[in-house]
C-alpha cells in the first residue's frame, strides 16, 4: 500500500513538474542563399523566461529580452562576413500583460493585422526572410 501510494505521489510530481514548462516556442527554419552561401536561420522564444534566440547555420547568435509592455525587438550580429539583423515584433507578449492593458492591446494588435510572433530576416540591409513563432 506504501509503495502504490509512494509510486502515484511520484508519478503526480513527475507530470505537474512536466506540464508546468512548455518549453521554448520554435520558428520553422528559413533557408536563404546569399552571395552564394546558404543560410539557414532558426528561432526560438521561451515564454516564461522571455528569452528570444535567432541561430544562423545552428549558432545561436542574437539574443535578447521583451521589456515590460514592448513588443519589438531589434537584434543584429555579425555572421561571417554577413551583417545580419532582425526586427521582431511579438504580439503576445503585450496580450499576456492581463487585465485592460491585454484587453486594449488585443484589441488594437488586430485592428491593425499585427497579432503574428514574427522576426522579420535582414542580411546585409536586404530583408531576405520571416521567422513565425
């Protein structure tokens, strides 16, 4: 009877220990050519951490932070011999701010179309590409 009781306590920690961390959201890969060199750009955004990472070729090279109430986020970095930067604009961190401030901010997002997780891709000064959360 112990040992039941013991094992389901365990096995209850286990799945809430689980279901309490979805981990980090992850963009599809984007493929692009430049100059002749293929770059292929990935992401990823953990919710609870507020830590976004864009990757070129699996090397995580722009991080940052949503400040409180700030939807964008400007990253740039040196890849190579490419400048590669990234404009991204991530709706849900205003809507998950709660209360009117979400409600409005919901609001407004989709008056103008812009609810989308999104980095928008530059390499060069030339956008080449969208990252979706």
């Amino acid at each position: 009877m112990k040992i039941a009781s013991l094992s389901a306590i365990s096995l209850a920690l286990l799945l809430t220990a689980c279901a309490s961390d979805p981990g980090p959201r992850m963009a599809l890969e984007k493929t692009v050519e430049v100059d002749g060199t293929v770059l292929k750009f990935n992401g990823s955004y953990h919710d609870k951490k507020n830590i976004l990472i864009l990757s070129v070729n699996g090397d995580p090279i722009m991080q940052g932070r949503f400040p409180p109430y700030t939807p964008t986020q400007n990253l740039k970095a040196n890849y190579k011999d490419f400048a590669v930067k990234s404009h991204c604009y991530f709706g849900s961190v205003l809507g998950k701010q709660g209360g009117a401030f979400g409600a409005i901010a919901g609001i407004v997002q989709s008056s103008k179309n812009s609810t989308a997780d999104k980095c928008e891709l530059y390499v060069n000064e030339k956008l080449v590409d969208n990252l979706y959360f």
